[in-house]
C-alpha cells in the first residue's frame, strides 16, 4: 500500500492518537477510560502504521524481543507493587501513601493507582501489537 | 398482558436475552468456525448488556465523581467493573480463537467444521 | 493482622504469577533455568501452603481483604480448611508433573515453545490457586476465565491437528459455560446486591422468599455452566478429545487438577450460598446425584470401548468426576469427605496413570492397548506404576482408591440411600474391567519380543515422579489419617453452613 | 424521549445480529459486527457506564474487527 496521502497523513495522524492514548491512561482514576482502553488506543496507532505502510515496518518499530520484555515486566511491576504493600505491613496491593497525593481533581490523587494503570496501559498496547503482527505476518502465534 | 407490560418496562432485559439467543444459536448450530466465534461475541455482548442494565438507574449519572463534589445519584459501577473484565476476557478468547481457526486451516484448507468432521472420519 | 503468615494466600499466587512472566524472558536468555525455576516455585508455595495450614490449626480460618477494604467494597479471599486443602493439592500434583515435564517436552512440544509451556503452566496453577482462595464471585468468573484460555493453549500448543481441534472444541464449549455463569452471577448480584459469597449469604434468604424465580434459573446457570467446565455427564463431549490429544504433562494436570478445581468453586458456591433452604426447596442435590450416578457408569461404560489408552483414561476421568459430585451432593458428613477425599486421590492415581501412558508413548510411540502385550518386559517400573495407579482406581484395599470408596460408601449409608453403594461397586466392577486387562496383557502378553525383564530406558527425571506417585498412592492407603483429620475439617466447614 | 431512542438502538441491535447470522459473505458479516459493536458502545454510554463505551468502542469496533479481517483475509471468505 504505497499511498502517499495515506501515509503522510498517517504520520501525522501518529502523535496524536498516542498522545490521547496516553491521556486516557494517566486519568483513568479522573475520567472514563483506564489502562485497558487507553492501551488499546495506543495499539491502535502503531496497527495504523502497520496498515499503511507494512506489517514488516511495524515489526521494526516494534520487535519481539521488546514486546516480550516490556510484557512481562508490566505485569511482574503490578505484581511487585502488590507485594511491595505486604512488606510495608499491609495488605496485598494497600494503597500506601508513597506516592504524592495532593487534592481531589488532579492528576497524580490516585496514589499508586496511576503507576498501574500505567503498566496496564503499557501491556494492553503491547499485546494489541503483537497479536496483530503475529496474526498477520507468518509467523506463528 | 402482564407479560407484556413487563417486557416493554424492561426493555433492556428483553433485548439482552434476545441478543444471547441469537448468539448461542449461531455459535452452536452455524458450521462455519468464524461465524462461531462471531456468534460467540453476540452471545457475550447479550449477556454484558443484561449485567450493565441491571446497575442502570434511570436519571442517574455516570460514577465518576464531579470536581466540586456534589452528591448526585450514580449508577452502579460494580457491574460496569465487572463487564470491563468481562470484554478484555471476550477479546483475549478471540483473538485465541481466531489463532486457531488459521492454524486449523492449514491443516485442512477449509474452515467449515462439518467438512473438517468429514476429513476427520475418512481419515479413520 | 502484622503475622506475615496471613499474606501466604496472596504470595503463593503471585509467586505463581512472576514465575510465569519470568518464563518467557528468562527462556529466551538462560533457557536451562525456566524449568528450574518452574519446578523450584510448585514445591515452595506447597511448603508455605503447610505454614498456613499449621498458622490457621492453631487460631481458626479468616478473610484475608485485599487492599484492606472490608467486603462491601474490597474483593476478599477465604482462607479455611477447604481452600488451602485444594490448593495443597494442586501445588503438589504440579510439583510432580512439572518434574516430569522436563524430558517429556522435547518429544511433544516444538523447542522454541517450551518457555511458553512453561508460562502456560503456571498460569494456569495461578488462576486455580486463586479459584481455590476466591470468596467473591468477581474473582471466581475472572479466575475462571484465565483458567479456561491457559488450559486450551496448554493443548493447543502440541502441533497436531487433533489438538488444535480439540482445544477449539474446549474453547466453544467453555465460553458458552462462562455465559452462563456470568448471567448467573448476575442474576444472583440483581437480588442480592453484593458480589461477596458471605454477604449474598446473608441476603440469600430474604431474597429467595421475594424472587424465587431468579434464584432457581441462577442455581440451573450455575451448574450447566461449571458443569461444562467440570465435564459433568451428559456435558462431557469436550474432555475425551482435550485430554487424550495433549501433551502428556498437560493431560495430567487438565484430568487431574482442572476438571475437579471447578467441581469444589460449584460445590462452594451450592453449599455456602444458596444454602439449605434453597436446596430444600428444589431437589438440586437428587438430580446432582442421579446425574453423578449416571456419569459414573456411563463413563465407566464409554472407557470400556476404547482402544486407544490415554482417551481410555479420559473417559475414566468423566466417571470419576461422577464420585466427586456424588460424594458431596450425599449431604452427609462422610459422604462429603468421600467426595473430597477423592479430589487428591483421583488426583494422584490419574495424574500417575498420564504420566506413565505418556512415558510408554515417549518410550515406544506405541498408544493402541492391544500393542501393549508384554510391554512390561521392556518398561518393568513404568508398568509397576501403572499397575499401582490401576489398582487405586478399582479400589482394591490398601491402595488410596479405597479409601475413597469406602467414605463414600458410608456416606451413601448415612444419608439413608444405599441404592448408591450398588453404584460404587458397580463402577468399581467396571473399573476391573477396563483396567485389570491392560495390567495383564503388559505382564503375561507375549507378543513382544522374549527376553528377561529389561531396565527401564526412560531418563531419571521421568522415572522419579512416577514411583513417587506410585509410593503416595500406596502411603495414602495404608495411613490415611492425617489426610482424613484434614478432609474431616473442610468438610465440617461445607457441611455446616 | 430516551425511551424511544433506546428502543430504536435495540432493534437495530437485534436486526445486526440476525443479519451476521444469515448473511453468507464473512467479509460483509464482519463489517456488520463492526456496526453491531459501534451501536453496543451508544448503548452503554446511553447506560451511563462510559468506561465500556470507551472499551467497546475501541475493543469491540476496532480490534475485535480487525483480528477477523486478518484472519478472514488469510482462510475462505466464502462460508
């Protein structure tokens, strides 16, 4: 698919579908969204690219090796921060005030919240990703 | 007539069991695997829209507290919690599905389960 | 609450969790330690599983809420005698599994696959685990769903075509089961208002009275829907196909663990919220029983046509998940220690008998019955085992199978039906039947080639699981005591509510 | 008023869903899912629970979609 109006606009349609993605993320705690949704719109903007230009583009702007990484690691971080209230002293995934918590309405009033939506978002992004390439490329799933 | 009368107060609820119906009817009779697994999401989305209108208030908002933080009659966020789960688990059996549909047509060139029984039953 | 023992629950899972995240990584660099630390994670959460077991002996059982929100609001996890029972259970059996897996892989799953095999695995252990613990129904459909897609990928990861047709029948099947549990939840969450087992089963009463309706289509939903899962009789049609073609590792767990780990969540969730009243009013616990009867000879019957031997011992599975439901649905206190006491021992004796198909077919391809005539002189411990195995599943006395044959028998009695003990022994007839002659065909056939007895050539990490199944089967029919003090209090906690 | 809209959004709803049962081309019983998904996400945002909508939206309309396309493109789109 070697359209130029498709992909200039895709490249500049890039940012700005991450960029909401991203907002959809850090305030899922504020507004509606969260990390599942945010992810996915994020995802949604790398299979884009991968429509536009080819799915061997997108594997190059987001290899395996990195997708494996960063997959496992959000998960082992939500897990770590779980674990991490239980040596405070508190339950699993207490919501102790480690982190800044300023007044109702801004960004960061979640506590730990936001940082895990955060690695939600990240592995929601990442398995979009992946199922796609895999699914479309040949290799196997 | 009192029946009816119930039907057209929940109308939701009526909706919703006809969505799963139709869904369970194409996922269990239709020979044709992706046709299944569309049948499959109807069904889950039947089933998601009768848990949502359960917590559905009418004249009530959306549960997400306003800036000023006055007190307003919110719906019911458990069910919405509840489906969010439920929709990441519809797309995960998916997309697995799907992955299985492909790999079963390398096997068999065909994505019909009837003729993929016949295969299987000459094969014997 | 400042005793770290309180966390166990909650680490034996996640550790769990981490284990099978790490795998995917770690395989790629190091691949020699994925299975290492497979095999290290099982046998620690048993241990610390036997820390809480002595932490809640000596104070009594407890919720544990996470994030420290009380129920209304939090999701909790009940931490009694049921709960760490099964989940002793299942860290033990895939303790022994995963050791066997180690050589067994190479023949059954592509190289670069093992990694996810092993993330596969102990995702599955997780989300059981979590089954195990979960006091709210959120947990429960989530768990349930997370088990359901790691159990069809743990056999769709053997490229054959049988499996991938097998798994996409699970898969179809299952997601129609988790419909209808949803829909119950939700039905049940409409006249209850809450999520959390205990406070539905406060509200149960009042709300049964009011709509009694709701209550009885979410009782009907809730057992279709695990029944499909826990391939109770006439919704079998999935399991012979899913646990005769999968890699050997991965029948063993799916026959042993998975089927029954959704028997005790429905189980649960009968006895400790709907209730006595609710069960009362409707003759769920006949009609479970009748089905469970049915199932036991049906299956029985079913196993006794095959030729081939792991969809032999599929069938087999579906008969003994007949016991388990028969034993609980008695509603008598040594019937219900039957039903549960048939959860480990059925766990071990399947478990032994996969793992031991699945070393002949490593060792000689051979699966067919009838070409396991003297297959003993060359595989003498494999067959030794597996005539253990055989011989706990027809109940010969001595052997663990037994044990639970008899509890159940007496269950039957006290509950004042004795037409079931006919049952037991008919099946136990039938089980002679089906299993004795594999036994002896592989000891006296004489088709194989003349010879002294050989030794075994199966690798030491594959023999040694099995004589240590072998070894517990014939342990815990001889002592069964501290197992029996165990099941006798998870029982009381069912029996009481 | 609502209720009008509600109802209408329903039997659409139903119809999409009887037509992705009868229709024998995959590739246009796909696009209709999408549809059906689209109108799914009105509906939740009409229950007040925009968080599905959002997902819906996203999951349902965009990925779900998507993953068949692919999957149709590399099998039969014939039934």
């Amino acid at each position: 698919m070697d359209d130029l109006v498709l992909q200039t606009i895709t490249r500049i349609l890039m940012p700005f579908i991450q960029v909401y993605g991203i907002f959809v993320i850090v305030n899922g705690h504020l507004s509606p969204g969260g990390g599942f949704a945010g992810g996915t719109i994020l995802g949604a903007s790398v299979i884009l690219y991968a429509l536009t230009f080819n799915v061997g583009a997108a594997e190059d702007l987001y290899p395996d090796d990195l997708a494996e990484a960063v997959e496992s690691s959000s998960v082992l971080i939500f897990v770590l921060v779980g674990l991490f209230a239980i040596l405070m002293g508190a339950n699993f995934l207490t919501n102790i005030g480690i982190f800044p918590s300023p007044e109702t309405g801004t960004l960061f009033t979640g506590g730990f919240v936001t940082p895990l939506t955060l690695a939600i978002g990240v592995k929601v992004a990442s398995t979009v990703i992946t199922l796609f390439t895999h699914l479309f490329g040949e290799k196997k799933p | 007539m009192n029946i009816i009368s119930g039907l057209i107060q929940n109308y939701f609820y009526f909706a919703s069991i006809v969505i799963f119906l139709i869904g369970t009817h194409v996922m269990l009779t239709h020979s044709n695997l992706i046709k299944k697994i569309m049948g499959m999401n109807i069904m889950e989305t039947g089933i998601f829209l009768f848990v949502v209108s359960i917590g559905y208030i009418r004249g009530g908002s959306a549960p997400i507290v306003p800036i000023d933080g006055r007190g307003v009659r919110f719906i019911n966020p458990l069910p919405s919690a509840l489906i969010l789960t439920g929709i990441v688990v519809g797309v995960s059996l998916t997309a697995f599905a799907l992955s299985l549909v492909i790999e079963l047509y390398k096997y068999y060139g065909t994505t019909d389960s009837d003729e993929i029984m016949e295969m299987r039953r000459r094969e014997r | 609450m400042n005793d770290p023992t309180v966390h166990i629950p909650v680490i034996v899972i996640c550790t769990s969790l981490i284990g099978a995240f790490l795998a995917p990584v770690l395989g790629k660099y190091r691949p020699a330690l994925v299975g290492l630390m497979a095999r290290l994670i099982a046998p620690v959460n048993a241990l610390l599983l036997v820390i809480l077991l002595r932490y809640v002996d000596a104070g009594e059982t407890f919720h544990y809420y996470m994030g420290g929100w009380a129920p209304p609001w939090g999701i909790a996890l009940s931490v009694d005698y049921l709960a760490i029972y099964v989940a002793l259970i299942i860290h033990l059996v895939s303790a022994v599994i995963l050791l066997y897996a180690k050589d067994d892989l190479f023949g059954e799953v592509r190289g670069d696959l093992h990694r996810w095999y092993y993330t596969l695995f102990l995702l599955l252990v997780a989300a059981m685990t979590a089954l195990a613990f979960s006091h709210d129904f959120f947990n429960i459909f989530v768990f349930t769903e997370i088990a359901t897609i790691a159990a069809c990928a743990l056999i769709a990861i053997k490229p054959k075509k049988e499996c991938i047709e097998a798994s996409f029948k699970y898969l179809i099947l299952s997601t129609v089961g988790s419909g209808f549990i949803l829909l119950a939840l939700a039905l049940i969450y409409m006249v209850t208002g809450h999520f959390n087992l205990t406070l539905v089963a406060q509200n149960m009463g009042a709300a049964a009275e009011a709509y009694p309706l709701n209550i009885m289509v979410s009782l009907a939903l809730l057992i279709v829907g695990f029944g499909v899962k826990s391939a109770l009789f006439p919704l079998h049609v999935w399991l012979p196909d899913a646990h005769s073609s999968a890699p050997s590792p991965s029948s063993a767990v799916l026959s042993g663990l998975v089927v029954k780990i959704y028997a005790v969540v429905l189980i649960r969730i009968i006895l400790t919220v709907f209730g006595g009243e609710v069960l009362a009013a409707a003759p769920i616990a006949d009609m479970i029983l009748i089905i469970a009867s049915v199932a036991i000879i049906a299956g029985s019957l079913f196993a006794l046509a095959q030729t081939d031997i792991k969809l032999l011992l599929a069938f087999s599975t579906v008969a003994q998940v007949g016991y388990i439901y028969m034993g609980i649905s008695l509603l008598s206190e040594t019937g219900t220690m039957g039903g549960l006491v048939h959860i480990f021992n059925h766990a071990l004796m399947k478990t032994l008998l996969f793992l031991a198909a699945g070393a002949i077919i490593h060792q000689t391809g051979l699966r067919k019955i009838s070409d396991l005539d003297g297959i003993a002189k060359r595989m003498p411990i494999t067959m030794a085992v597996f005539s253990v195995g055989a011989l706990s599943m027809v109940g010969i006395p001595g052997f663990n199978g037994f044990i639970s044959k008899m509890y159940l028998a007496t269950g039957a009695f006290d509950a004042g039906k004795p037409v079931f003990i006919l049952v037991i022994l008919m099946s136990s007839l039938l089980n002679g039947l089906y299993y004795l002659p594999i036994v002896v065909r592989a000891f006296l056939g004489t088709n194989a080639e003349e010879g002294k007895f050989a030794k075994d050539e199966l690798p030491l990490s594959m023999t040694f699981p099995l004589v240590i199944l072998g070894l517990a089967c014939i342990y815990f029919g001889l002592l069964p005591g501290s197992l029996l003090e165990l099941v006798r209090k998870a029982a009381h906690y069912l029996i009481a509510v | 008023m609502t209720e009008i809209f509600h109802v209408m959004v329903l039997t659409f709803l139903i119809i999409c869903a009887i037509a992705v049962a009868y229709i024998r081309d995959l590739l246009s019983a796909v696009i209709l899912f999408a549809a059906y998904s689209l109108m799914m996400a009105v509906i939740w945002q009409q229950l007040d629970a925009p968080d599905i909508a959002m997902a819906e939206a996203a999951i349902g309309a965009g990925v779900t979609t998507l993953l068949f396309v692919v999957t149709i493109s590399k099998t039969r789109r014939q039934e």
